[in-house]
C-alpha cells in the first residue's frame, strides 16, 4: 500500500508547515502541492526527493509506512 497522501497531511500537520512556504522550498506551486494532498497527483522522482529531504525522512518511510499509526 502506498501512504504518500496520508504521510504528506500528517507530517506537514505536524510540523506545523505553512503550505505556501512549504511549496515554495521544493519548488512548486501550493496548487501542486494540494493536488498532492487530494490525491490527484503523484510527484515525480526528483520532488519526492526534494520532499524526502525538506521533510527529513526517507522516501521509503514517506511512500511504504503509515506514519501516523506508527506515532512517528
């Protein structure tokens, strides 16, 4: 199962991240950015990367852990 939408909400709720800033650190649009979070969109290789490394976790955790359940 893939937990990259789910993962996305919980982390940016978590650390209490603006959305706005927090497209503009990856560089894309917040539009992007809520597309991610509704589920409409996947990113591509190179901003799961950016987001892998703006948010300090693997991609392996964001994509294949529920990071909620596991009270990360």
């Amino acid at each position: 199962m893939n937990y990259f939408h789910k993962n996305l909400i919980f982390i940016i709720n978590k650390q209490n991240l603006k959305k706005s800033e927090f497209s503009n650190k990856i560089g894309i649009s917040k539009q992007l950015l809520n597309d991610y979070l509704k589920k409409n969109h996947y990113p591509n290789y190179d901003i799961l990367i950016k987001i892998s490394n703006e948010l300090l976790i693997s991609i392996d955790d964001l994509l294949k852990k529920d990071l909620e359940s596991e009270n990360y």
